[in-house]
C-alpha cells in the first residue's frame, strides 16, 4: 500500500497540482496587498476618502462606529465593502488567470491533427452481407 502511495504520489498530474497550489496561495496573498494596500486606497481618494473596510450596513440596531467596532459588539452587520473588495481581488486573479492560459496556448505546440478513422461498412451493406448470409 505505501509503495502505490508513492508511485501516485510522484505522478506528474499530483506533484503539479501540489506546485499549482503553492504559488496560487502565494498569488492570492499578493493580489490582496495589492487590492488592500494600493488599490482600494487610490479608489477610496478619488471617492472622497471611502475606506472600503468601513463600509457596511448595521442590522443590528447598535450603530457601531466602523466595522472594526462592530466586529468587536458582535453586531450583525452587512459588510458589502469586504465584498467589493473581494469582488476586485477575483477579478485581478481571473485576468491573471486568462492571460496565462492564453500565453500558454501561444507557447504550447500545437497538436496535429489525428487522421480520419477509415470508414466502415453501411448499415446497407451491413444488412446486405447479413441477407446474403441467411441465403446460403
């Protein structure tokens, strides 16, 4: 069983999936900096000084100042300013994402085509060799 292990562990597909998975981890902690730290910030000033994490709805009825206030009440809040920037991050990951399948598809060779199976016989002919049969 441990050898079956290893030999499906080292299979290519597994180990590439395994590598897909760190550096998408990686990507998505710099798509968040970049979406927290440079973009929502540019977006907030030409908003007038928006700050995305401080926008949401209370629906508790507490009125809490910002949204780290109402993290910390427990008040049930409506944080559509999380969502958008979750919104932002999704869209950069799947440009990201676009744009490097369609690299790879520059890159890659392109495969040639496989040739036309031969025909094979008709459903008449089928049935021709099948009278011809039952005549004998």
């Amino acid at each position: 069983m441990i050898n079956e292990f290893k030999a499906f562990i080292m299979k290519g597909n597994v180990m590439d999936l395994a590598v897909g998975i760190i550096i998408g981890a990686a990507f998505t902690a710099i798509v968040s900096s970049l979406v927290g730290d440079l973009i929502n910030p540019v977006i907030g000033l030409i908003l007038g000084g928006v700050n995305f994490s401080d926008m949401f709805i209370d629906l508790s009825g507490t009125n809490p100042a910002t949204m780290a206030a109402a993290k910390e009440s427990g008040a049930a809040v409506f944080a559509y300013g999380a969502f958008i920037t979750a919104l932002i991050n999704f869209l950069i990951i799947a440009f990201v994402v676009f744009m490097l399948v369609k690299a790879m598809n520059k890159i890659m060779p392109k495969k040639a085509e496989a040739p036309a199976a031969p025909a094979g016989p008709t459903e008449l002919d089928v049935l021709q060799q099948i009278l011809a049969a039952v005549k004998k």
